[in-house]
C-alpha cells in the first residue's frame, strides 16, 4: 500500500513538471524544469528497483544533457520566445 502511494506521489510531481518544462516561454526556466524532472524520474527508477537504469538517467541526462543545455543557452543568449 505504501509502494503504490509513493508511486502516486512520483507521478503527481514528474507530470506537471513536465508540463511546464515544454510550456515554459523563458528557456532557462525550462531547462530547470527539465533537470528537475530528470531528477524526479531518476528517483522514480530506483524507487522501482531499476537501480542502473537511474544511475544512468542521472549521469547521462541530469548531468550531460542539461549541462549542455545550459551551455548552449549560454553561448547563444538564448532569448524567451515571442
């Protein structure tokens, strides 16, 4: 019981979070978004017992993906959409 009300709680966080990441006009927002979504879904694998599968997602993803996001945004002054 408790398994399923902590599974809830993962999905009630990880689906708004989501949503905003995409719906987000100010891109730096949304990559914050984004790695905390990564962070939540990570967290979620090894609830589940995917032990590897999120210590990749925090590896691959949460550091390289969004670290590069943020670079990138960075060096293009990425600026909010019209």
């Amino acid at each position: 019981m408790i398994y399923t009300i902590i599974y809830a709680l993962f999905a009630i966080i990880l689906i708004p979070l989501a949503l905003k990441s995409v719906s987000e006009k100010n891109l730096l927002h949304s990559v914050i978004y984004l790695f905390v979504f990564l962070v939540v879904l990570s967290g979620l694998f090894i609830f589940l017992g995917a032990s590897i599968v999120g210590a990749v997602e925090v590896l691959v993803f949460v550091g390289a993906v969004t670290a590069l996001t943020v670079f990138t945004l960075m060096l293009t002054g990425g600026k909010e959409y019209e």
